[in-house]
C-alpha cells in the first residue's frame, strides 16, 4: 500500500511510494538537468515530424537532436541552415525551444540563487512554500514575475524596431516582419544567435536599425535578472541610488561586462581593421558599428555580422578568451560568468598581496565563494582541453577552429568558424554534450557547492607543499 493514515494529516505516503515521490527527492541539481533534459527530448521529437522539414521529410535523429540542444540551451550552433532545411513550423518550434531555454535557466538560476542567499531548500519554496523559513509562494511568484515583465520588455521593444526596420527598408511584407522581428528579437535577448537568413547578419552589418536593437537585447539578456531586479528597485527611490549603495553582484557585473566590451571592441578594431575579408571594405562608421557588434555577441549570442571563418588568428584567440569568460549570473548567457572571473582575478591579486583574504569593493569574499570559482574554473578548462583533444584525433582540421568551436558550444556562443556541419557524427554529439553541459552545469554546479556543507569533525597536521 501506498500510504498510511495518519490522526493528524489524514492519508499520508510513504517514501518511495511512486514517482511523485521520486520527484520529491530530486535535489535543486538534479530537477534542473531533468527539466532541460525532457525539453531536449520533446524538441528532438518535434523537429523529427515532416512537417518541421521544408522538404516535408522527417530529420535524422542527430541533426534534430542537435538543432534541439542547440535551442533549448540558447547556443546557435547548427549542422543545418536554420533559413532554409526548417519550414515555418520547425522555426517555430525552435524559437519555443529557445525561449523555454532562455526564460527556463534564468528562472531556475534566479531561483538558485535566492535559495543559496537564505541557505534554504528549493524543492520546498517552489513546490510547497510549507517550512517556516523558506521563501513563500508569493515572493516566489514575484520573482518569476519579474523575469517575465523584463523579457516581455525587452522582447517586445526590439521586435517592433526590428519588424518597422524589415518593412520600411527590406520590403518585407508586414506579416513577414513582424515574424523576423519576433524571432530575432527572442533569439537575441535568450542569447541564442539563432538567425532567419542563410548569411547569419551579414547582410547588415553597417545598418545600425538591425545591429543595435539586436546588441542591445543580447548586452540586457546577459546581464542577468538579478542586476535588472535590483537596477528597478533602486529606480523606484526618490532620487534613485548611487552605484555605491549597489550590490557587489550588480557593480561587478555591470562594469565587468563593460570592460569585456571595450576590450572586445578594441581587439577587433586594431585586428581586423585592414583584413580584406571582414572589417576592410567597410567606411570608417561601417567598421565602428561591426567591431562593437561582434564585441557584444561573445556575452554569449551567436549572431555574426562577419565572417569569422576569414578572421585573423589573434581575433579568434581573442573571441576564444571572451566566450569562456562570458556574461552575468542567472541570465541568458553562458561561460563561466564574469562574478567568476573577477573572483579569481581578486583571488590572484589578494595573494600577490599576500593578504591572507579576498577584498572586493570594501567588502570581504567567503573562503568557500573563492572555492566554488575554483572549481567552477578548473572543470570547465578541463572539459574544453579535453573535447578539444578528442575532436583533434578525428578531424584535419586546426587547433584554433577546433579550439574556437569546442569554446563556442560550452559557453553557448554558437559563434562558428563554418565546420559544424563538417564534423564527424561522434564530433557533433561532443558539441552536443558540451552545449548541454555549458548551459546547465555552471550553475548547477555553483547552486550545488553551496548549498552542500559538510563540516569536518577533526583535523590532520598541517605541511605545506612547494608550489610554483
């Protein structure tokens, strides 16, 4: 029997009395992987049916598999052109996927995020709210309410300047523009560089109408709920707030990203200003406006306005090092983030210090914040080597394409150097398997070390060993 009665509580089941319990005892970790992992499953199916096909024959398993992967975790990786194998009804489906993707891992990370602030069980503030010091229903509810009005906002605005932009000076008709408008506006914002033309955006690279608003959705969806929440609060004072009075989260990632950007900006500007290929032909306002868009999308969107397949080596090396970092917590983007990134750059300088802890803007870091980095840090290069390597012993192609494609799928760019569809099918499901992973994993993994506390109950003597 399933259950037992109890006086007080009436009917009551037993542990491991069905799959509702199951359910119940999947930790934060654990639910996340399985929610992104059956959307994976119902997009791989739904892109199989003939009529997501523009040839009205069904996908093979790897490439709906792979195109659906690609959506849900908001990379733009492709083994297909999305322009023109999708019909209508597989581009809508896509565009599902990457919203559910998108507005799906900032929810859950926003919700990681208040539960590992308060030290609190997820599983009980989203499915009951019933323990006395968990977050209630209600500021559950706001939460995700927020998330909402802020993609509503920024979804909506972009789509109708992209959809006035197609009608006016493409001729597109007014149905059609409104569908560009929407799926590259969604596209954008979820940081999923996911494009209706075959070219990505190359064909607009100096029309700052379709670069702008689509730079300024990927820069707002990168940032992170969060920084949004609190950027509102601090809107709605008499007088607003001085940047001092924010928080250590919202400044690092706010002048993070912008130091990102000017550094991105900056390397394409004097390493691609002369390339024949890219930013050569262009004037003077053609090459500005196509640095800082190409500068914005490592944050980690996959759109491209040229062609990365033609650029220098150093600009690929450049892109490398900005999609690892990538872009702000419990938002769109992928990489390691940029709260990451600036912990270990705190972490380096405290110890060239030899300060014997971290400070950053006033404010001391927690040993265990400068351990889950590390961590966080080190697997993900270890991934990257390793996929690296394994894809080197099947394909001829070079270290930097490899090197740029591997970063590109664990960071959820979906920048390319044009060789997905070139890989081996074993080489494609490592892409797949690295998107899946990079979408999911660092913030599972973040959420997961800190809510996992284990005191030692003695100590063994100390030796220091020699590093360096």
């Amino acid at each position: 029997m399933a259950g037992g009665f109890s006086p007080r509580g009436g009917w009551r089941r037993r542990r491991g009395g069905g799959a509702a319990d199951f359910g119940d005892r999947l930790r934060p970790p654990q639910f996340t992987v399985a929610a992104f992992g059956c959307a994976v499953l119902v997009g791989t199916l739904l892109l199989m049916l003939p009529a997501a096909s523009a040839g009205g024959r069904s996908a093979d398993v790897l490439t709906a598999l792979f195109t659906a992967v690609s959506a849900v975790c908001v990379t733009g990786l492709a083994v297909v052109d999305t322009a023109v194998y999708w019909s209508t009804a597989g581009q809508v489906v896509i565009l599902a996927l990457i919203q559910v993707g998108g507005f799906g891992i900032m929810t859950l990370a926003t919700l990681l995020g208040a539960v590992v602030t308060r030290r609190l069980s997820l599983r009980t503030q989203i499915r009951a709210g019933a323990e006395a010091k968990s977050l209630t229903l209600g500021e559950v509810r706001r939460l995700v309410g927020g998330i909402a009005r802020v993609t509503a906002v920024f979804e909506v605005g972009v789509a109708a300047v992209l959809a006035a932009r197609f009608a006016l000076a493409y001729g597109e008709s007014p149905g059609r523009a409104v569908y560009l408008g929407v799926f590259h506006s969604v596209s954008a914002f979820n940081n999923a560089g996911f494009a209706l033309f075959s070219d990505n955006l190359e064909g607009f690279a100096t029309d700052p109408w379709i670069c702008l608003p689509i730079a300024v959705a990927v820069i707002a969806g990168g940032l992170g709920f969060p920084v949004w929440l609190e950027l509102w609060r601090h809107a709605r004072r008499v007088g607003g707030a001085a940047p001092r009075h924010w928080s250590l989260h919202a400044r690092i990632t706010l002048l993070g990203t912008a130091a990102l950007l000017a550094v991105g900006f900056a390397a394409f500007c004097a390493l691609e200003w002369r390339n024949p290929a890219t930013l050569g032909p262009l004037s003077v306002p053609g090459k500005v406006l196509a640095a800082f868009f190409q500068a914005v999308m490592p944050r980690t969107a996959g759109f491209n306005s040229l062609p990365f397949g033609e650029m220098n080596t150093q600009t690929l090396f450049v892109t490398d090092v900005l999609m690892f970092i990538g872009g702000g917590s419990a938002g769109t983007a992928g990489g390691i983030k940029v709260t990451t990134f600036t912990v270990l750059a705190f972490v380096i300088y405290a110890n060239m210090r030899g300060e014997g802890t971290v400070h950053i803007g006033r404010r001391r870091l927690p040993a265990d914040v400068e351990r889950q980095a590390v961590t966080v840090v080190l697997l993900a290069l270890g991934l990257v080597c390793a996929a690296t390597f394994a894809l080197m012993t099947m394909t001829l192609f070079t270290l930097d394409q490899l090197l740029f494609e591997v970063v590109s799928a664990f960071a959820t760019v979906g920048l390319s150097t044009g060789i997905t569809a070139d890989l081996p099918a074993a080489g494609q499901l490592i892409l797949v398997a690295l998107m899946f992973i990079g979408r999911v994993g660092p913030a599972t993994l973040a959420s997961a070390l800190a809510l996992r506390h284990h005191g030692r109950r003695y100590a063994y003597a100390e030796e220091r060993l020699v590093v360096g």
